[in-house]
C-alpha cells in the first residue's frame, strides 16, 4: 500500500515535471491564448461560485454571464487548434484567416449575450 | 448527375472540364428548384390558392397580424379572441421562424413593388422552401459523397412524397421552413466538420438559430449532432476539426435557442438539451486528453492515464449519481409529453389522450412507408453500404441520421417527414455509385473497343484517372487529409483510384441492362411523386371534392359556414366547437373560440368535450357559464365525409372524462362498440354532440335518416332542441351551427341573478342583429 503511494507520488512528480517541459515549449502566441482562456474559465467559476452562494435569479443574465465566459474560452480554445503548427489539418489555414473566424465569432456570440442580458 | 460526369470527362482540359461541370451543375440545381417549386404547385391548380387545413389558418392569422402590426407588436401579442376568457400569449407560445419568413418575403415583395396579398405569399412559402431544401440537400450531400450523389439526392428530395405531403402550396405550416432549417444545419455541421472552419461553426450556429425558431423538432438536431460527436469520439476519429465543429455550436446554439421566446429556458432546463451538455463536457476531456497525449511522450501519457482514471472514476461517479437523482426526482423526469412518446411509443395513449387523440402522433402502416418514400426505401441498404465505403466523419453522419430518424418515424406518423431528407440522401448514394459503376464500365469497354492498342499508354490512364477526379478530390477529402502527413505526392491517390477501379468494372452488357433497370426505377419514382403529389396530397381539406357520375362536385361547405359567421354573428360572439376548428374560426371567422388546436390547457378542452357528451340542459349551462354563444358541429353524415365530429366524438368523451369523472366513456358505448343506430345506449343518443349532429337529420331522406359514413340508420330520429335552435347549415350539412336558447325560456326565477341580467342585454343585442335565415 506505502509503496503503490509512493509510486504514485514519483509518477506524478515525473508527470508535472515532463508536462511543465512539454509545456514550455509551447510559442508564446499560444501561451497567451492559454492565458485567455484561464481568465475566462475562472470568471466563469467565479459566477458558479457567486451564484451558488447568492441564488440564480434572473437566471438571464447569470446564464448570459456564465455562456459568454465559456462561449469565449471555447472559441478561444478553437483559435489555438488553428493557429497551432502542430496540427497539420490546418496547415492551409493562415492566421490571419483564423483570427478573422474567431473575431466574427465573438462578435455573433457577444451580440447573443447582449440580446439576453435584458 | 452521371450526365453531368459524363459530359464532363469528354472535355479535353482539366479546368475547362471543372468549369462546364460546374456550369451544368448550376443549371440542374435551377431545374431542381423548378421542379421542386411546380410540382407542389397541383393544388393550387386543382383547387384554388388557399391555406389548408387547420394549423395553417393560425400561421395565417399570425402572419397578419405582423404585417399589420410589426414585430414589436407581434411578440407583444396577446390574443384574446382564443381561449376565451383566458386568451393565449401569441408571442410568447409560437415558433416564430415561418411567420417571421413569410412577413420579411412579403415586406421585401412590397419594398420591390409586388403588390401580392400576405394570403398569396403565405401559400407559396412552403413550395419556395422545398426548393431551397433541395439545394441544401444538394450541399450536404456533396460533403459526404461528391456532386454526383449530391443532385441525385436533390432530385430525389425535390419530389419525396413524404415532404410533399406537408410543403403543398397552401400547406403553409411550420415543417415547410424547418425541414429546410433541418438540412441546411446538417451541411452546415459537416461543412464545419470537414474544414475546421470557424466561420462555418457561426453560420451553423445560426442556422440551428433558425431550426429552433421554426419548430418543435430542433430537438432532433440537439440530440443528434452530440450523438454523433460521442459515435466519432468512440470510435476514435476525434479530430480538432470535431471540436471546433461541435464546441461553438453547443454554446451559440444554447443561447441562441434561449433567445427564443417559446423556448427560453428550456434550452438548458429540459433533459432533451441535457444530452449536449453531456457531450460538452465529454469532449473537452477529451480534447484535453488528446492534447496531452500529444506533448506527452507515450510512456508518460500511459502514466498520466492511470493516475487520472484512478482519480477521475471516483467524481464522475458522484457526479453522475447526482445528476440522475435530480433528474429522477422530477416528476416526468424532465422531458415533456411528446418526446416522451418518441421513447416510449405507448406513453402518450396511455396518459395523455390529447396527444394520442391527433391522429399525426400515431404510428405509421407500412403501407405508409411505401406511400412516402417509395422506391427510396429500397435503395437505403445501397445507400448505407456505400457510405461505409470509405467511411469517413460525414458519412458516419449521415448513417446515423437515418439510423436515428428511422426509428422516430416508425413512432410518429409526422416524424417521417425528419426520415424522408435522410432517405433521399441515402438513395441519392446509393443511385449515384451504381450509375458511377456502370457508366465507368461501358465507357470502359467503349474505349477499350476504340482505342487501338498502338495508342498512347498515357492517355488512357490519364482519362481513367480523369473519370475519378471529382470522387477522389471531393469525397475523400476528409480521409486525404489524415493521409496527407505521410505521403503528398500524386501517386497515390493516382495508384488508389488505380487499385479501386478494377474489381468495380462489369460487364458491358449487364451494366447496360441494369442502367436501363435503374432508369426505369426512377422513372417509377417520378410518376408515384406527381401522383402523390397531385392526387394525394394536394386536398385543401377546407375545400372537398368528390367525382361522381354527373362529374366533379365541389364541398365548399366549411367556408361557407364561416362566411355565415363573420356575416351573421356579432363581432364579439363566441363560438364553441371541438378544437379542431379553433384556428379557422378565428381565421376565416374572426369571431372568438374556447378551444382552438394550440391544445395548452387540457382542463379547458376537457370541459368543451364534457359540454358535447353531456345532456342538453348540462351542455347549456357548460357553455352559458363560458359565454358561448353559438355552438358549431360537423356533420359528415348527409355526404359521407367521414372526418366528421361523431367520429371523433369518442375522443371528446375521453378528454372530458380524464378531468370531469362523471363522464364515462362505457356510457356511450353499447358492448364495447361505438354506435349511433338503434342499439346506441341512451347516454350516447341523449349527448349534446349526437343531437346536434342529427337534428332534423331525418327531413333529408324521407324519414329513414341513414347515415352514410357510418352506414346505419341513426338511433333516434324525431327529437326536438330544448336549449339550443338550429341558425345555420351549409349546403351540404357538413356544418352545423347552433345558437344557445336565451335563458328566459327556462330560468323560474331562483337563483343565478348576475347571469339574467347579462342574457338579458345579450338578447337585445341579438335581437338587432337579427339573422337572415329565422
């Protein structure tokens, strides 16, 4: 039982280390789309959080407000897959293009926000 | 279709060849629309331009009201002349996709100088929609198969009996832009699937937008689509292309959705949308778990796997122990009635009769399958075959789509109209390979016969690859792109299609025996569509014809009654019927209804059914303590239409029993048998609905009254009203109206002060109104 714990403990050292050096070597354009993406999920735990403690009621807008900070983490996320030179699939596509997407996208979903705010 | 790859492979240049196919292409989609749009076009030819049936008025109303009043107005609507006296939130209670389309056409006809009326726009809507979901068709199959497929499944759709059915000009119903909507948020889903592409993940957000707008059955796309994510994700084919194609959509399409009046918050309280969110959350482990793995080094990633499984089973068994508790501990299990009757196909006849009573939520015969789609039903085997070869993410699409909504078709009748797109897709396929088969065959052995072998050893292969091309480059798109990291180069594809090609070639005079056999197929095809759409489908129903001997004889009773309504009645009279005839008498009436066919409050149907099962005096208080004014029966009995409302009298019994016990529908029925004859027990021949139906019934054929749709003479003949007076019957007796005695003749005085006072100013009123036919 020690020993499977300790094992445990080693691996997941071994893991966190190879993660954090996998990691960085990420470029620094993605670090920052990361980065976006964490702010928008902690603002989104933080409305959970806000709404587990005071109640949900005008449910609109705590749906509006929990659906654009996911909304954008997810197009955020969507971004990174395309700018990403690792992935192949979107070799084609220039950044530029991508950003583009990703820019009209927010706008459709902010437009939606705004809409159901109310 | 293998015309256009036929023409297109005798060109010499390879772009002069993409160029006339494109070009051919074009013009077979515009043929496509045409015959879409014009083959709907039987009843107004054979009829007259006019809404059909029942739901259409409504839309019809609503219509009206928005170009009359604007939108703001709209989604402020509170109607008051349904329901009465509880009126109906009109915004706030419709799908406003249709009504929202016909306004912006009629507007946009207006801004342009087209004077046509709202009536003229509402009937062709549905006609004009077919045509645009024959294009969508077009699209999405041309993502999962190429152009070929793609106009065969066009062709196919523009003419499916099944979607005629519901999209006849006149037939101006929510179905006629949703199937649309339905289509077009699949190509566009696939669109997205295959390109990664961002901004298709909008548009598709957007069209789901318009799904959910138009009808009920977005549902059907909510559930679907995360299906198939979990049907990609199993058999591991996630891709970031699945991600980006279902992750956006979840969250713009919930929201979307939200914004929807009718929906609201639905989109995320009810258990069909919980389906979404599952796989929501599914994929982003997922995609993180990909990710990973793809920094990680495999032995790492192994050790990553059994740290987070260990941990990771233990939450997610708690988390899902909760979410069923509280899923279970509502009281439906959070879906409502008429989903719950797609799970379970005997839930709804057993609770809740109102569903079971609308004879569109039965399941279909099988005779019906071969009705509606016809020869499609064979050709789907072949179709699925060939979409698994290859299989790629939009074929395993496709074959869920008809896997799915094979099975919600075979529970409601109405739901066939989801399995018909999915149906000319497959055939589409499936017509689309054989004619690739044996068109490459005879040209292969044309060439062979022609060409010398002293001839070039390059052309030959040239042209064979050439035949290929649009397969190769369009429908393996998906497949070439996992492929393109290993090997780029034209070779292989050139080798493959090679390799492929040999084992598909037949012989000549087989391939041209079962060519000439497919053809003939879809010519049979095409004369039961025109056929169906010209003899089965296009009957307004307010409108009836008959041929008989002295030749064709026209049933225009319905409007004839209501025409004596809106011209006989006071403005604001109520008019008690069954509900089927709500929505026309607010439409072509104008005058205010109890019930009408948006069934939302069930006690109150309930007590309009109780009023018609009931005994005179009972029915009049019903409807004096409602305000009813006039009470409207129809009557099929004189010319055997069989639709009628002693026909469906059973149905009202039930209903009204479910909530007013005192009916019981062993009352009307003698030994089990519903019958109207001598035999009737005396419940049934002292109900409200038969003496209304069969008053004086007996004066038509000299004193025998035989009733032709239920082929008996009735049970009792010489009656007389006490508490009602017949006002009006159409030619044709299949309307009958009746007008509610004023309560002098009976009331001696005791109780009920408040009401004498009001009959008494109702009456004077009437008085000056005095109609025509007393």
């Amino acid at each position: 039982m020690g020993k499977s714990t300790v094992t445990t403990k080693d691996d997941a050292h071994a893991l966190f280390h190879s993660l954090r050096a996998a990691y960085s070597a990420t470029p620094t354009n993605l670090k920052i789309i990361d980065l976006y993406v964490m702010f928008a999920v902690f603002t989104a735990l933080i409305q959970v959080g806000y709404m587990a403690i005071v109640g949900s009621f005008p449910f609109n807008s705590f749906l509006s407000g929990v659906l654009s900070c996911v909304g954008t983490a997810v197009l955020a996320v969507c971004l990174r897959i395309q700018v990403n030179k690792e992935n192949k699939e979107f070799k084609d596509l220039p950044p530029e293009r991508a950003f583009a997407d990703f820019v009209l996208c927010n706008l459709v979903l902010h437009l939606v926000i705004m809409n159901f705010l109310g | 279709m293998a015309a256009s790859t036929d023409t297109t492979a005798a060109t010499p240049s390879s772009t002069l060849r993409h160029a006339s196919g494109n070009i051919l292409a074009f013009f077979i989609l515009l043929l496509i629309g045409v015959l879409a749009f014009s083959i709907r076009l039987f009843s107004v030819i054979k009829y007259e331009s006019v809404i059909h049936e029942f739901d259409p008025y409504f839309n019809y109303r609503v219509t009206q009201f928005l170009t009359k009043s604007g939108v703001y107005d709209f989604w402020n609507w509170f109607d008051d002349r349904t329901w009465y006296p509880l009126g109906r939130v009109i915004g706030g209670t419709v799908y406003p996709g249709l009504t929202l389309t016909a306004g912006t056409m009629w507007k946009v006809l207006q801004m342009l100088n087209i004077p046509l009326s709202v009536e003229t726009v509402c009937v062709f809507t549905a006609p004009v929609f077919s045509a645009f979901a024959a294009w969508a068709t077009y699209l999405l199959t041309k993502e999962v198969k190429g152009i070929g497929a793609g106009l065969t499944a066009a062709v196919l759709l523009a003419m499916v009996p099944s979607y005629i059915s519901r999209s006849v000009a006149g037939s101006y119903d929510n179905e006629a832009v949703a199937i649309f909507a339905l289509i077009f948020t699949f190509y566009l889903y696939i669109k997205t699937l295959n390109t990664g592409s961002l901004f298709y993940a909008t548009l598709n957000s957007m069209a789901y937008f318009y799904m959910v707008c138009s009808w009920g059955g977005y549902t059907f796309i909510i559930n679907l689509i995360p299906m198939h994510v979990l049907l990609c994700i199993v058999t591991g084919r996630y891709s970031p292309r699945l991600y980006i194609a279902y992750a956006p959509l979840v969250v713009l399409g919930t929201l979307m959705a939200a914004l929807v009046p009718v929906v609201g918050f639905n989109a995320v309280m009810t258990s069909e949308h919980f389906a979404s969110f599952l796989v929501f959350i599914i994929i982003h482990v997922v995609a993180l778990a990909y990710y990973i793995k793809g920094i990680l080094s495999p032995k790492m990633f192994k050790v990553a796997v059994t740290l987070v499984v260990s941990v990771g089973l233990v939450v997610c068994c708690a988390v899902v122990a909760v979410l069923i508790a509280v899923v279970a501990s509502s009281p439906t299990k959070g879906w409502s009635g008429r989903s719950l009757s797609l799970l379970d196909p005997t839930y709804a006849s057993k609770y809740i009769p109102i569903i079971a009573s609308v004879s569109e939520h039965q399941p279909p015969t099988w005779p019906s399958y071969f009705m509606d789609i016809n020869i499609l039903a064979f050709l789907v085997p072949a179709g699925i075959i060939a979409c698994f070869s290859p299989l790629s993410d939009a074929s395993s699409f496709v074959i869920l789509y008809i896997v799915m909504s094979a099975y919600f078709s075979g529970v409601m009748v109405r739901l066939m109209l989801v399995f018909a797109p999915a149906a000319c897709i497959m055939s589409g396929i499936a017509l689309s390979e054989a004619f690739d088969v044996f068109t490459r065959s005879i040209k292969f052995y044309a060439f062979q016969a022609v060409d010398t072998v002293s001839a070039s050893t390059v052309s030959p292969q040239n042209n064979v690859v050439e035949t290929d091309k649009k397969e190769d480059v369009l429908k393996e798109r998906p497949s070439r792109k996992n492929k393109k990291k290993e090997k780029e180069t034209v070779e292989k594809p050139l080798k493959k299609s090679e390799t492929e090609k040999r084992p598909l070639i037949l012989p000549v005079e087989a391939s041209a025996i079962a060519l000439f056999l497919t053809v003939l197929l879809g010519a049979f095809y095409v004369v039961h569509s025109v056929w169906a759409a010209a003899e089965a489908y296009s009957a307004p129903s307010i409108v009836l014809t008959s041929h008989t001997r002295g030749g064709l004889h026209v049933f225009d009773d319905f409007r004839e009654a209501y025409a004596w309504l809106s011209h006989n009645t006071h403005v604001d009279d109520k008019v008690a019927s069954w509900w089927d005839y709500g929505y026309q008498t607010t439409a072509m009436a104008n005058r205010t209804v109890i019930v009408d066919n948006n069934t939302w409050n069930n006690t109150h149907i309930a007590t309009v059914g109780t009023a018609m099962s009931s005994p005179e005096k009972a029915a009049w208080e019903i409807f004096n303590s409602l305000d009813v004014k006039y009470v409207l029966v129809v009557f099929g009995g004189l010319v055997g239409y069989s639709s009628d409302d002693i026909n469906k009298f059973l149905w009202m019994v039930r209903i009204g029993g479910g909530v007013f016990p005192h009916i019981k529908e062993p009352d009307y029925l003698r030994d089990g048998q519903y019958r109207i004859d001598s035999q009737a027990t005396p419940t049934m021949l002292n109900s409200l609905m038969y003496k209304l139906s069969y008053f004086r019934f007996v004066e038509t054929d000299g004193g025998k009254g035989y009733d032709r749709v239920r082929g008996t003479e009735i049970g009792k003949k010489h009656f007389k009203l006490t508490h009602f007076e017949e006002v009006f019957t159409t030619h044709h007796w299949m309307v009958r109206i009746y007008k509610l005695k004023p309560q002098r003749n009976r009331i001696r005085g005791k109780t009920k002060k408040s009401r004498s006072s009001k009959t008494s100013s109702t009456k004077t009123r009437t008085i000056t109104k005095k109609n025509p036919w007393h």
